[in-house]
C-alpha cells in the first residue's frame, strides 16, 4: 500500500501515481491523521523530511508504521527524530536532491537584479508619488559573487548567474575547483574575500563548524555596498547582527529564505529591518516541485517493479550515515 503525508499532494498528483503504480493511493495532510490500520499495513510512504510543512504540533515519527519498507522523502533535510528512527529500521529511503536547483538559483538571481536595478528605491518612491532619475540603475556585469556551498545547488546558481558576466568564485571545504566557478577557495580563504564580494550567498549546510560563520566580525569584513544572500540553514547568520547593520546603512541589502526559527518570532528584529527581502523558507518551492518529487518517485517504483539492477535507483540515503 502506497500511503502519502502531505498537504500539498493534490488530486492530480495522486492520480499520477496511481497511473504509474497501477493501485489504489492513500493521501493524508499528516502522519497524525493516518488511521493505526492504515498505517500498519502501508508498504511505501511518502511524507516530507521535516515539520515545516505540516500542520503545526505533527509529530514526526514512523514507529507505527510496522511493515514499512521504503520511504521518499519530498525534501532533502530529514528531521534528526527521524534520522534516528531510519538508523535502526531496514529500509530503503529516498529524498529529493537536485529538484531544487532551477528554483533556487531563480531566486538568487532574482534577489540580486532586485538591488542591483534598486528596486526598494523605487518602491519607496511609488509610495511617495516621487518621480527621480537622479541615480542611475546597476548591472550585475563584472560584480563579484561569492557563493559558500559548491554542491549541486551551488554549481546550478553559479551557472544560472555566468551569462550575466560576474566574477563567480565557489567556497568549499577543501578549496578544491569546481565548475563553472572562476575560483574555487577553503571556508577561511573565502572569509578573507568577504571584503571585496558584491554579493554574499550562502547555501552551507547545519553543522557545528557553520554556526555563526556569518556573525558579526565576519558580516562587518562585508563592504557597505554588498548584499548578503542566505537560502541555506539559518543557524549560519548572527540575526540581530544583520538586522542592526541594514538599518545602519552598513550594508546593501539581504535576502534571506531560512531562519534559526521558523517563522522567526514576531520580535525578531528581521521583520522591520531595512532593505530586506523576507520569504517564508520557499526559495526551493515552485509550482513543479511536487511533480518532480514524484518523478523522482516513479523512476525507482519502475527500476523496482522491473528488477532492474538496485544501481539503477536514484537518490537513494544511506541510513548508516544520517
């Protein structure tokens, strides 16, 4: 029994894979709301990797699920209560990387063309029904990019932005080159570069080695006319930092997708801060990310259902290193 958790699996997207499965497809808005019978008997579960999007208070756990045999997960993070529970079952478990690249380099792009065509000037000066030509628009030609992160999203978002002319340098761990970036530096080498990037991207991941690398020392390493882009983890970013340096002028601007908290608590000094794009953790989400989730799916239900060789799966965690 193919079972589903999520709200955002819609009629059209369970008749796609009752098409492909050829049998019958549960769908639920949560694991909560999955009856014990239904749950006991579901062969194949797919849900998201994470409480974000599912109503608040879901627990996430699949201990009910006793003949469970594989799970794909519509994301790539996976919750550590569930990691722990993957680490002690026989399963296989599938997840989504690499469906999130055309939309969040869109959304990088997106965010620099908003400040370097000064588009909150002009919101400003539509509110004020002010018409000034004074100052002269920006172009990304021969800006500076210096992306934190070289995996797949990082390589996708460095192509995305290589016809727009920028100098595109990568940060990884090793400093090893990675195409398409011009240069490719360490994590320490690229925080001596801070002072001359344009734009600032980070897409590293949740570890203790990243927390805060984009505190307060580092964030004021940043020139005034730079913009800081985070679509990684949230633990990387000093909030309140950021949040009092946009207000002082002493940056650009920021765009930023994801949070220590999420939604950020309504103090946080991120709602009012100045120059500041706020999207709710949806730089990764688009009107085709559920089909191409499931595409993912149903590739690996057909390499299954046709023995072909396990190599042939795609996306497949192991559980032994989550």
């Amino acid at each position: 029994m193919i079972v589903c958790a999520s709200p955002e699996i819609l009629p059209e997207h369970q008749h796609k894979l009752e098409d492909a499965s050829g049998q019958r497809v549960l769908v639920y808005r949560s694991l909560d709301e999955i009856p014990e019978d239904i749950a006991s008997h579901t062969d194949i579960l797919i849900m998201y990797g994470g409480n974000l999007s599912y109503p608040k208070g879901t627990k996430l756990s699949i201990a009910r699920f006793t003949r469970l045999e594989w799970v794909h997960f519509l994301t790539i993070a996976i919750n550590q209560p569930l990691t722990d529970e993957l680490r002690t079952r026989s399963l296989l478990v599938t997840n989504s990387t690499g469906i999130q690249a055309a939309s969040m380099s869109e959304y990088v792009l997106a965010s620099m063309l908003y400040f370097e065509k000064d588009f909150h000037r002009y919101s400003a000066l539509k509110r004020e029904k002010r018409w000034d030509r004074s100052v002269s628009m920006g172009e990304l030609t021969n800006r500076e990019v210096l992306i934190f992160g070289t995996g797949s999203i990082g390589t996708a978002i460095a192509r995305t932005l290589k016809p727009f002319r920028v100098r595109l340098t990568g940060v990884n761990t090793t400093g090893k080159p990675v195409e398409p970036f011009d240069m490719t530096l360490t994590t320490a080498q690229g925080v001596e570069r801070l002072s001359s990037a344009d734009y600032v991207v980070s897409i590293i991941p949740d570890t203790p080695d990243t927390d805060h690398l984009f505190g307060r020392d580092n964030l004021l390493r940043m020139k005034k006319e730079a913009v800081f882009i985070n679509v990684g983890r949230g633990n990387v970013l000093d909030e309140p930092a950021l949040a009092e340096l946009l207000n002082a002028g002493r940056l650009k601007g920021a765009a930023l997708d994801v949070f220590r908290e999420e939604p950020p608590a309504e103090d946080n000094p991120l709602w009012t801060s100045d120059n500041l794009i706020l999207t709710p953790h949806m730089s990764a989400k688009s009107t085709h990310y559920i089909d191409s989730c499931l595409d993912i799916f149903i590739h690996n239900l057909k390499v299954q259902r046709e023995g072909k060789p396990a190599d042939e799966l795609i996306n497949v965690i192991r559980t032994d290193s989550l």
